[in-house]
C-alpha cells in the first residue's frame, strides 16, 4: 500500500487503543482524535491526507455523521475512506451513514477478521493473508 497513514476518531480512549493497534499490525501510521472537531483540526494542519478515517457514530461536539459530511463537503478529501465503526446497529443509521458519505460501515463488537474483510471490501488492504 502506498499511503497507509490511518486517522482513528473515537472518545474512547481504550477504542483508539484497540483500533490503533489493529491497524498498526496491518502496516497502518496511525494518527488519533477524540472527536469529530479534532479530526478536521489535524486534517487541515496535516501534510498527507490519511488514507482511512475509522470514525465513530456517538461522539462530543461533533459527531461521526457531522464529520463525514464535513469531510465529503470539501473535494480534497475525496480520496481519503470512511469507514465507521460503531455500536449503533439501526439499519436508518447505516443507511444514513453511507448516504453521508461513509464508504463502509463496522459494527461493535468486532474481530480483527472483520475489520482486515472491511478493509479489503473498500481496496485498502491486501487480500492475502500473513
């Protein structure tokens, strides 16, 4: 993979953690932000677009849905995937989600399987595996 810099947003702190761990074992740079107003703050100040954006739903002043349109609205992001990852498991959030912009969307509780088959489904991931 060319650019493998990923952007994990969630409040979480132990989430980030997990997440960030998964993807570095996937061969990810990993940058992190506890909400959606952080994420476009490194996003404007950044030098590389990060190809991935693992982004939460349920989030502090600005949510994951608010990011994702934020983040569609402006073309120089297009290239950057969004995928959300959330215990929100209504099929209206799901739809919403993609509809904003999201390119894929993972439920919570998750095993790393799941995520690498997301990640692969999206073009972001090699399809053999190590």
């Amino acid at each position: 993979m060319a650019n493998t810099h990923a952007l994990v947003i969630d409040d979480s702190r132990a989430m980030r953690l997990i997440l960030s761990d998964l993807l570095q074992q996937l061969g990810y740079e990993i940058s992190e932000a506890g909400d959606g107003q952080e994420a476009m703050a490194l996003l404007e100040g950044g030098d590389t677009l990060p190809t991935l954006a693992l982004v939460d739903w349920n989030m502090p002043v600005m949510n994951g849905l608010e990011f994702i349109r934020a983040v569609r609205q402006q073309p120089c992001y297009n290239g950057m995937k969004l995928l959300v990852v959330t215990s929100e498991a209504e099929v209206s959030q799901m739809v919403e989600a993609l509809t904003a912009g999201a390119d894929e969307y993972l439920m919570k509780p998750f095993s790393s399987e799941a995520m690498a088959c997301k990640l692969e489904m999206m073009g972001l991931q090699r399809t053999e595996r190590a």
